[in-house]
C-alpha cells in the first residue's frame, strides 16, 4: 500500500530551495536582486559566470572584477514554502516576490545595478 503522507513528504524535499536572491557589494552596498527556482544551483552559476567574466549585468561584473569576490556576499533573502500539489507552477510566486523585494530596496542607481523600467 502506498502511504500519501510520505509520498507528498519525499516530493517536498527533494524541491530545490525557491525564492529571492541578492549579491551585494560590500564596499559600495550596490545589490543586484534575482529569482531561482533552484537557489543553489543559482548562485554557484553566477559566481562560475562572475569568475569567468560573462555575467549577463556589465556593471556588476566590471565591479566583480575590480574588486573581488571578497568584496561581494551573495545571500538568500527570501524563499517559497513548496505547495502539495506537484504540478504547482511556481513561476507567478516566484515573480510576486521579486517584485516585493524590488520595491523593498529599490535597487537602482547608486543603490543597484538594475535600471529602471
């Protein structure tokens, strides 16, 4: 017999951690702010592409690369409880957040390195 309870159990722990990143520079407090539905995996792509010089922000990675990564903290600010339904699409979750925290801490200008829309 199949135990459901264990089943939804399983299933919620294997999700990879969802929700709102942000790297900071320490010297200057600039923040970039992003969403993952896998924030480890995220974030070890990011410093891979930061170390490599191809990340997709310009003015973080010349930042990044005048300075360091001792100079920036990369952090999980927020995350998504995981829902019992498996078919659950996070994506719109994912993107209310984002802009919470977007609002929250205005990233732009001398506070970030998004532009404004």
């Amino acid at each position: 017999m199949i135990n459901k309870k264990v089943l939804k159990q399983q299933y919620k722990e294997s999700l990879p951690s969802m929700g709102i990143y942000c790297i900071k520079n320490i010297t200057t407090g600039k923040v970039f702010i992003g969403k993952s539905s896998d924030l480890r995996g995220k974030l070890n792509s990011i410093k891979f592409q930061l170390n490599h010089g191809s990340f997709i922000n310009g003015e973080l990675q010349k930042d990044y690369n005048n300075s360091g990564e001792n100079d920036f903290s990369f952090e999980v600010i927020d995350t998504l409880e995981t829902k019992e339904d498996p078919a659950y699409d996070y994506s719109r979750d994912l993107r209310i957040l984002e802009q919470m925290w977007f609002e929250k801490l205005q990233p732009y200008d001398d506070a970030g390195y998004h532009k404004r829309k």
